[in-house]
C-alpha cells in the first residue's frame, strides 16, 4: 500500500517553502531536482519535471560566447529606463504574444548593463507577453552563468525566474526533436520544437545565425524568430 505523507507549511519572505524532508527523502528531491509548478484554481500543484534525456544534452557556451551577447543589443542608461516607462504604460496587447525565450537571451538579461533583453523580460513580467521556457533552457542557463559569468550574475538569472511567471513547456519527444533536424542543426533542435510545442508567436534569441539560416528564418514558419531588439521596435511603441 502506497504512504500518503501530508502537512502544513507557512510560506516565508517572497514566497519561499521549505519541502518536508520526508517528502524529499521519498521523492529523492536534492538541490539539483527541477520542480514542475502548475497554478490550479484550489492551489498549486507540483510535480518532478521531467528529466533529461542523453539525446537532449545541453548546449555549451564559451567565455567569449556569452561576452558576445552581453554585448549585444546594448543600451544607454537613460534610454533603456525611458523604454522601461513606454513599456509599463503600453497598453496590454490582444492576444497576448507568447514568447520563448532563448538561453542567450536570458543569459544577457541576467547582466547588469542595459539591454533589450532585459526590456523583453520586463513585457513579461508586466503581463504584456507570455514567458515561454523548457527545463533544458534553463538548466543550461544556469551552468553557463555558474561558469561565465560573475558572482551576482546567479542570484539575478534566479531572480528574473521568480519575477517572470514563465508557462514551462513540457520537453519535447525525442521524434519531433529529430523532426525538426531535418530544418536545423541538431544541437539547437530542441529550441525550435519546443518553441512550435508551446504555440510561440516568436523566439527570442541573440545566437539564431547559429541555428536558424537566414533561407530558413524568411520560411512560413509556426514561430516567428526576432533578437529582443527587433521585437521591441516592432511591437511595441517605443
């Protein structure tokens, strides 16, 4: 017969809960468990994500890899807050667009200077556009900024994650993945299928010459791919 455990837990600052041990011991939760959380109208439900597969290996980013989209689509300090204001005012589009987000887009929102990606995950955190997201993007996410980046640059990528309530897609099965290599290369295959999995009107990307050619990106695909700056000055009145 199967142990039912229950309790009940206070919520500390910011929302943060602790699970039981009991509860983590038999579910075998460690710090490097991904948690799938699903907004019930009662309550929340979580759940293990699912875990990753060999065929769905993280993609590897070096040092100058991620210099590059820290530089990319930079800002000056009082342009960025001047389109900060524009987008908190901007009236809420319909329908909202679903957007999915890329690994070097949030790798360069988790940066301190100011970029468009950042403006991107401001739309979301607004409620203007649908944060869009696999457990494998942010995984590798964060082991590029563990190894990259600065020491605050982890507490600000966990903080963007906590302020976005992103909709996480289930990953894609292992036959639409190597569907979709037949259109791109494999490594950034799991991209495109979840993108078109999640019903994205775009993806957001600073690397997409990397996996979407530009035949391949003037084709009459599901999801529309943009960098954060082309979608911000083409939907959003800045």
């Amino acid at each position: 017969m199967n142990e039912f455990l229950e309790k009940t837990i206070i919520p500390q600052k910011r929302g943060r809960i602790t699970i039981p041990v009991e509860f983590r011991r038999k579910l075998g939760i460690d710090e490097n468990t991904a948690l799938h959380l699903k907004l019930l109208d009662d309550g929340i439900k979580i759940k293990l994500a699912p875990r990753l597969q060999e065929e769905q290996a993280l993609r590897e980013y070096d040092r100058s890899k991620v210099l590059g989209f820290l530089r990319m689509e930079t800002l000056e300090q009082e342009d960025f807050e001047k389109m900060l204001k524009t987008i908190r005012i901007w009236p809420k589009p319909s329908p909202i667009p679903r957007l999915f987000l890329d690994t070097s887009v949030l790798l360069a929102a988790s940066d301190t200077n100011a970029n468009y990606s950042r403006l991107a995950f401001e739309i979301c955190k607004v409620g203007k556009a649908q944060a869009l997201l696999t457990e494998i993007v942010i995984r590798e996410t964060e082991e590029v900024v563990r190894r990259s980046m600065d020491d605050g640059a982890l507490a600000r990528y966990y903080a963007l994650l906590a302020e976005v309530d992103a909709e996480i897609i289930p990953l894609p099965r292992a036959k639409v993945i190597k569907m979709v290599d037949q259109v791109i290369d494999e490594e950034h295959s799991h991209v495109l299928s979840s993108a078109w999995a999640g019903g994205a009107n775009y993806i957001l990307s600073l690397d997409r010459d990397s996996f979407l050619l530009p035949e391949q990106r003037q084709a009459a695909l599901p999801s529309e791919v943009r960098t954060p700056r082309e979608f911000i000055r083409e939907e959003v009145p800045v």
